[in-house]
C-alpha cells in the first residue's frame, strides 16, 4: 500500500472538515450533508480501487486466470 493513498484520504478529510464547516456557519445544514456523502463516495472509490489492485496482484501471484 502506498503512503500517497493514505495522504490523498486525509486531504479528502481534512478538506471536507473545512467546508462543513464553512457551510454550518451560513446555516447550509443541508449542504453539509451533502458534502460528507460526496467525500464518502470519493474515498470509498479510492478504496475500491485500491482492493482491485490488491486482487489483480493475488491472480498474478497464484496464476489464476
């Protein structure tokens, strides 16, 4: 696993933190949900990706075709 994919998780993270918290300022409740589910989308996709990697290295390794 490389370290770039855990950084790019904390900028998501760290990212979103400061916009809801812009958003729950103004009083955009309703826009701070929906920018937690976007960014829990776009991590879960680098995840999956990620474990697509991991499964494509286990059918080298085991030659499974």
């Amino acid at each position: 696993m490389d370290i770039e994919v855990l950084f790019k998780i904390a900028i998501i993270g760290f990212i979103t933190a400061i916009i809801n918290i812009l958003l729950k300022k103004s009083d955009k409740d309703e826009l701070t949900t929906f920018t937690t589910i976007t960014a829990f989308v776009i991590v879960l996709v680098v995840v999956v990706d990620m474990v697509g990697g991991f499964m494509e290295t286990l059918k080298s390794l085991f030659r499974l075709y």
